[in-house]
C-alpha cells in the first residue's frame, strides 16, 4: 500500500494516511475514503509529507501492525527562519 506520512512524532513510529475510491453500492457514485495507519520506520526516516510504501507484518505493537518498504517521494522542506 502506498499513502502519504501525516505524522512522524513519534519514535520509530509513522501516522501514514491512505486514500482509495470506491463505488458506492447503492448511488454508484465514487467515494473517497482515507484510513491510518501506524508504521515502524525503525531508522525514523520518514517525515511529515513523504509519499511512502507500507506492507503488512506481525504485531510490533498494540496498533502497529505495518512496517516501511521504501520512501517513492520525499516532501519538499520549506525553510522557515532568515530571509535574505
């Protein structure tokens, strides 16, 4: 699966947003729906923004039941601070 980090305050542990359409059963109109995931980045890589793959794995902890495979896309860093 691939979904966006939402958060990554946590230690070795990433919030990862991801959104699919569906069709709705009744109104066949396509609905977007996200769900949360939280994921073990056991080397805190990931960042808030960051486009990521995640697979499934044993339970690492009462809500982590995923784990990074890679990062596809890394967010843009805005510098916040002097302006020249």
């Amino acid at each position: 699966m691939t979904g966006t980090v939402v958060s990554d305050k946590m230690d070795k542990t990433v919030v990862v947003r991801v959104d699919r359409s569906l069709s709705h059963s009744k109104f066949k109109k396509v609905v977007k729906t996200s769900t949360k995931y939280k994921v073990h980045d056991e080397n805190n890589e990931c960042h808030a923004g960051d486009y990521i793959t995640i697979c499934e794995t044993r339970p690492l902890s009462k809500y982590k039941r995923w784990r990074l495979l890679e990062i596809l896309k890394r967010a843009e860093s805005v510098d916040k601070g002097k302006s020249e």
